[in-house]
C-alpha cells in the first residue's frame, strides 16, 4: 500500500523536476506584446528613436504561496549617432522551491539598406550575454523524506543569445537563439535524463496596418518558439491595435497561446490529453514619454491547477528621443 509519505514524497519529485525543467534564463511569457520586443530578440536593442526603460512585474495565483512571480527591468538605446545601439536586462523568476535571477548584456548593430531615411529599411543583429543564478530551497522537504539532503542547491551559468531583425516600412521579423552555449546539466527532461542543452528557437513577425490620414492602426503577429532538447514547442498568435491621440496613444490587443505538445490526464472515463492555451488580453495607453500597460494570462485547459490567472503590469519612460525619422507605422521603431 502507498502511503501518505510516499505520495508527498512522489509529488514533491515531480514539483522538483517541473522546477529543474525550467531553468532556461528569462522566462517566455507575454512581456514583449506590450512594446518590448528586446526581451525576446537581442538585435532589438537600441532600434527604437527613444531610449527605453520599461518594469515588469507578473504575479500568478493571488492567495496561493509560493505561487509563481517574475520581475523584469530592462533598458536599451542607441549610442549616440552611430549604428549600434547596448542594453541590459535584469530579472527574478520565484516558482514555489525553486528560483532563478539573472542580468543581461547586449550589444546590436544596425544596418540601413534605405536610400534615405525617410522608408524604413534596415536590418539588425544582436548578442547577449548573461550570468544565471539557479536555487532549489530543499529545506521544508525533510518533513515528508529525510533522505533529502534538506540544503538550499545553487548553480550559476554563463550563456548568450544571438539573434537578428529585419525592418521593411510596416512589416519586421525577429529570429533569435537563445542559450547558445551548453551549461552544467542541470535540466532534466521527461525521462529523467539530465541534459545540458537548453537551445530554444524564437521567431516573431508581423505588420502593421492603416488608412492614409487615420488614427487607427492594426499589428497581427505571430511568435514560435521550438526547445532543441526536448523538442518542444508553442506558437502566439496576436492581434493589437493602436489608436493616435495627441499626448501619445492607447492600445489593446489579445494573444493565443499553444503548446504543440499534449499532456495526459485521467477524467474518470479514459485516459485524455490536453495542449496548454493562453488567452491573453493586453491594454495600455503612452502619454508622453511614459507608458503603462496591463495583461492578463487565463489558462483554457480542462485540468488546471488553479482557476486564477497571471496579473502583469508594465511601466515604462522613454528618455532622450530623437526626432521620428520613417514615414511608418512602425511602433518599435518610432
């Protein structure tokens, strides 16, 4: 007979190797459907005429401890007048036991291929390098097993990212790879195998669209991301709108998430499986050189472990602009 012990214990492995799973840096959540695509994609750092400071913060779960939270601060801008632009990404992700907390260093540079300045066409690449410090706080497991070794584990790793972005008047892509060095091996996957590979594939793209004197606008994009090791993946599909006032703008959009991967279930009646969804809505407005912007994440599946949502707010200060210099709807840019 299984006892009471055990079954702790049992859930406690699988609460560690959920953790240990996802020590993959900066988490890939929604963050950049506001206005911030340099969390994803290095070579967005300093394309923009302003520089940008933005804040984030995510809570999941309100009422439950120990639920997940990740807090984000980022800054990025060109170098003077040249072509490149540096940046810098800090964050803490708390998920129950386990932690991880890093910072970023980016450098891009971006090539214009216009004839003038006037249509945007440019194309851009971009190089991050990161320290992670990882944490699995093992202390309040020797209540349920004593064979625990009941420390605090910690590991820290060196990785980059690399990627590239391309402009063309309305329409960009993004393509990105991040950790691209192998680490420590402190990652396992499904079959309880540790692997080192934490590779992921990022690519985002989009347009944005408008009449001629409106002050209405549309942004359809998409973002697919693809694990290397454990060959997972998902795909955003987003839809945002713009609408131009004279103190700045106000937005709001939706996104949906995927999972091309499925996960079993018990319903009573058979064995089921289900796909993580997202459903994302996203509202904020920029006045001035000042942004605000609040989504929330609900998760679609049958089997979920709590009903509520992720809560994320944004605040964000554009400092030093320059003056607008394409004839675009080009958000990220202008």
């Amino acid at each position: 007979m299984i006892s009471f012990k055990n079954i702790v214990s049992i859930g406690l492995l699988v609460v560690i190797t959920q953790s240990i799973n996802s020590q993959e840096g900066l988490p890939i959540y929604s963050d950049y459907l506001t206005d911030n695509f340099y969390l994803l994609h290095p070579s967005m750092a300093g394309v923009s005429n302003c520089n940008k400071l933005r804040v984030t913060g995510r809570q999941q779960w309100f009422g439950n401890d120990d639920a997940p939270s990740l807090q984000t601060m980022s800054l990025n801008g060109r170098i003077g007048e040249s072509a490149s632009g540096v940046g810098a990404i800090v964050f803490n992700d708390q998920n129950g036991y386990h932690s991880q907390s890093g910072a970023y260093l980016t450098y891009a540079h971006h090539i214009m291929f216009s004839r003038n300045t006037i249509d945007l066409n440019m194309l851009s690449f971009g190089l991050s390098a990161g320290m992670i410090q990882y944490k699995l706080d093992e202390t309040a497991f020797l209540e349920f097993d004593p064979i625990i070794a009941g420390i605090e584990q910690s590991s820290s790793d060196f990785n980059v990212d690399f990627g590239f972005s391309y402009h063309f008047i309305d329409f960009y892509a993004h393509a990105t790879v991040k950790n691209v060095l192998k680490n420590e091996g402190i990652n396992i996957n499904e079959q309880g195998v540790v692997y080192d590979n934490l590779r992921t594939y990022l690519f985002s793209t989009g347009n944005v669209f408008s009449r001629f004197g409106s002050d209405w606008s549309y942004e359809p994009s998409l973002m697919y991301a693809y694990k290397d090791a454990t060959k997972e993946s998902f795909i955003d599909f987003n839809f945002k709108t713009y609408y131009d006032l004279d103190f700045g703008n106000v937005f709001a959009g939706i996104s949906y998430r995927r999972s091309f991967d499925g996960a079993q279930y018990t319903d009573g009646s058979g064995i089921s499986s289900q796909k993580l969804q997202y459903i994302t809505p996203v509202v904020g407005a920029e006045y001035n050189n000042f942004m605000l912007a609040y989504t929330y994440s609900y998760q679609s599946n049958s089997v979920v472990f709590n009903n509520g949502g992720f809560h994320q707010i944004t605040l964000g200060l554009n400092f030093g602009c320059k003056k607008e210099k394409y004839d675009c709807n080009c958000p990220s840019v202008n």
